[in-house]
C-alpha cells in the first residue's frame, strides 16, 4: 500500500497516509484538525546507491517532517 502526502486546507498541516488503491479517490480527514477534504500534494523522494558517498547530495526527499 502506498504512502501518501496531504496538506490540510483549513490549517494547512502536513501529513501522511497509508492508502489502498480503490480508496485512494476518498476524501482524507486531518488528523490535526478533523477537517475533511485535505489535498493530496506531491511528495519528493530521495534514493541512493550501494556506488554513491554518503558525502554526495541526493537531490531530494521532503523536510517537512524533520
């Protein structure tokens, strides 16, 4: 099941949420505010290889959760 991102539209909070498929059209309710109806955002991801440094830059992943 895949993890997706929200945005709250009355108090604008982050947060995410494990969704099957055939629900992931459902409106989604905040778990700060109880508000219905949060937006799904897009999320970056960041990813390395068994090659890179831990020196390098991935290029990605969210802080908004840190």
């Amino acid at each position: 099941m895949p993890i997706y991102e929200y945005q709250c539209r009355k108090c604008e909070r982050f947060f995410e949420k494990i969704r099957i498929f055939r629900k992931e059209k459902d409106s989604v309710k905040c778990p700060y505010c109880g508000e219905e109806g949060a937006d799904r955002v897009v999320s970056k991801f960041s990813s390395f290889s068994k090659g890179e440094s831990s020196s390098s830059s991935c290029g990605g992943g969210s802080t908004r959760f840190s």
